[in-house]
C-alpha cells in the first residue's frame, strides 16, 4: 500500500499561494516534478504511490490519458505562479515505472514544460526507467524531445536479490539499456539498494563491481528501509525473512564508498555519487538546497517559498479535479522560519560541501568539538566554517544533525 499523506491544512480550490510565498518564487532556482504513478507489478518493498494498470480498472488518469491530466496541471501551476516564475532549471519525471508511458507521451510532457514556463538553457531532465523499458528506439525519441539523463533502476545485480525485492527485470538488460542511453547521448544513472534480506556482503560487492564495468555517469545507492503497510514488512513481521542489522548496512556503505571512490566515483551527497561534477543530479541538489519546485501528478509533493503542499493520491480524483481547473492539492503546510533553519541543517548537513556552521545557533557550535573527537565532521572544514560529514559521519548523519540543533 502507498503510504499514508501528511495532515494539513486545506489547500484553496484555485490553488493560490500566500503572497510572500508567491514574491519568493523568482528567487531560488525552479525545478518540476512529474510524478507517474503506474507500475506493471507493485514490488513488495515499496510504498510509493503506484498502482497497476489492473488495480485502477480504467477509470482516472490511466496509461493512455495521463499525459493530457499532466498538462492539465502544469496550466494550473502556471496560473498559480504568475510572471515571476523562472525558467525552469530542472525536470525529472519519476514514478513508478515512467516509461510505461510512450516516449511521445514524456516528451510531450516536456514540450508542455516549454510552452507554460520554458526551460532554461542546458536545463537537466530526467527520466526513471526500468532497464527492460529501454530500448535504442526509445532512447532515441527522448533524446531527440529534450531529455538528457536516464535513470535505470538496476538495485542489483544478483538474481535471488532482485527475486526478494520482487524486481521483474533481467539484469542482463541493464548492460543493453545502458549502451542504448549513451548512444542517444544522455547520461545514464543507475540506482541500486542495499541491505536485502539475504544479501550478503559478497552479493553486494557484485552489484557494485557490475555497475563499476558499465561505467556510468552517476551511482545512487540507499539502504533498503521496510515501511509499514508493504508486502516485505508482513513478511518481515512473520518471520519469513530476516532484515540485516545496521552492522551490516554500514559495512555494505563503506564498501560501496570504497570501491566507487577507488573507481573515480566522488561522493557529493550522502546516497550519490558521480564522475564529476557535470554528471551531479542538479534537481536533487536542488531539494537539499530548499530551492522551488512544483510536484506533478497524483500524490506528487511541492515546495514554493516556504510552503508545501501534496496532491490528492488516487489518480482518478486527480484527474478530475485538473480536468475541472480545480488544484488537486490535498493539504499544505507553511514553514515556519525556525522549521526553515532546522531543514536547512537537516538537508544541508547531507552535502559534499557541507554545512555553513554560521547557520548554526550558539549551542549547537558548541557540539562541534565534540563531533570533531568522535570523528563524524572533518576537522579541518570545521576550522574553516564547514561542518563536512566523514564517512562514519554520512552512516551517522541523523546523529550529526541531531547535536547540531540540540547543542
């Protein structure tokens, strides 16, 4: 099952935005979400807000109507954000599986993107992809529409891995789809999760040494964390699988860390890693950074100075409230300036940059010593006005943030 939204309060019909949030829109970089919300099957890890075509029975935005519900309300969101909007800087369009839509369908998406706001030049745009979706056909027709990156969900590369996760995928498709994304000339990212019940340490030097022979312009690799309300946690709950303790998890990280970095793989956030600098996932960065951003689709999350607001999850409400020109947002919350400071540390800490300890009140500078001498920031950038995590400090990051704000 999906995850349960957030409570707020409720979001005006036509969408509008408190004036100081709607004054603040020119003054971050812009990005947009597009959210797909469809599947072939549900995996059993996941809690995000998918569905199959089966469980929706044609009714609400589906398959072949989703692209029309899309623009529908990227007109809204332009309605909503006026002549101050920026170019966009950033596109990515996640899911699901995204490419179960045709490529046609994106790109059309993306050419809606350019009429309603226009993209700034050498904007990045993304794509999500189940490497069985791509095809050289297919990579070449997002190529050609705008598209600049492809995000192959790969999460392993051993086949009793992929079976426990419930992934569908032959891994021997990741190598081809991986050839058809560099030969349309797009970057090609590859995801990978860790911390599998029955995943070995072994296993997971695998998954990292077959990624490290495809050579990909960015890496992502999250631990894996069982939600409530998925298929995994029944099992886990029953006893049919065992999850790995954090002992495991850390050591799967720092071999991860080990053999990217050896391979010339930097670090920039906690979970990511890229060739260089070029091949970083700006729209991310821009999340950690509290840039704007406008989410798309059902369930899809936004933040616009200082406020955020999520979507009805369902697509079929969804679809008719943007066919009606009504906002399909389900609740929102205004940022206080404190609840602002507190994400800037909280998401700024997860930078290879790291964090400006300026930002940080009185009391929590006093914890930095202490931070030093358990070797979770580096003293160094510390001495420079840096809070930068180690590698003990990314496997402990909530920790780091936690003694930053408490002092």
């Amino acid at each position: 099952m999906p995850s349960v939204q957030p409570v707020g309060e409720p979001v005006p019909a036509d969408g509008r935005l408190p004036a100081g949030a709607r004054a603040d829109v020119g003054k971050a970089p812009f990005g947009l979400y597009v959210h797909v919300p469809f599947c072939r099957v549900r995996c059993g890890y996941c809690d995000f807000n998918t569905y199959t075509v089966p469980e929706l029975g044609g009714h609400g935005a589906t398959v072949d109507t989703y692209a029309d519900a899309a623009l529908a309300e990227l007109g809204i969101a332009r309605e909503v954000l006026g002549d101050n909007v920026p170019e966009v800087a950033t596109v990515f369009v996640g899911g699901g599986t995204p490419t179960m839509l045709p490529p046609r369908d994106l790109v059309r998406v993306l050419d809606g993107i350019r009429e309603q706001f226009g993209l700034e030049p050498g904007a990045e745009v993304t794509t999500e992809a189940n490497p069985d979706t791509i095809t050289p056909a297919v990579a070449e027709e997002l190529a050609a529409g705008g598209f600049t990156r492809v995000s192959l969900g790969m999460q392993s590369a051993v086949p009793h891995v992929l079976a426990t996760l419930e992934r569908t995928h032959n891994p021997a498709n990741v190598s081809t789809a991986v050839a058809a994304v560099r030969a349309a000339g797009m970057q090609v990212s590859l995801d990978l999760i860790y911390g599998t019940p029955g995943e070995s340490l072994e296993d997971w030097r695998t998954s990292l040494e077959s990624v490290i022979e495809l050579r990909p312009d960015h890496v992502s690799a999250y631990a894996l964390v069982v939600e409530q309300g998925t298929k995994l946690a029944a099992q886990v709950r029953r006893g049919v699988v065992t999850m790995p303790d954090d002992d495991d998890e850390a050591d799967k990280y720092e071999l991860a860390e080990q053999i990217l970095a050896d391979a010339g793989y930097g670090w920039y956030e906690i979970s990511n890693w890229a060739r260089a600098e070029a091949n970083r996932c700006l729209h991310n960065i821009n999340y950690w950074r509290g840039a704007n951003w406008w989410g798309i689709g059902p369930g899809a999350h936004s933040h616009v100075g200082g406020v955020r607001w999520w979507n009805v999850k369902h697509p079929a409400p969804y679809a008719d409230r943007v066919a009606s020109g009504v906002s399909p947002g389900a609740g929102r919350e205004v940022l206080t300036p404190a609840q602002r400071h507190d994400e800037d540390i909280l998401l700024g800490i997860r930078l290879v940059e790291g964090l400006d300890l300026q930002l940080v009140d009185g009391a929590g500078r006093a914890a930095v010593a202490g931070l030093i001498a358990d070797e979770l920031i580096d003293g160094r950038a510390a001495l420079a006005g840096r809070a930068v995590l180690t590698v003990r400090g990314r496997l402990l990051a909530d920790t780091v943030v936690h003694r930053l704000l408490a002092g």
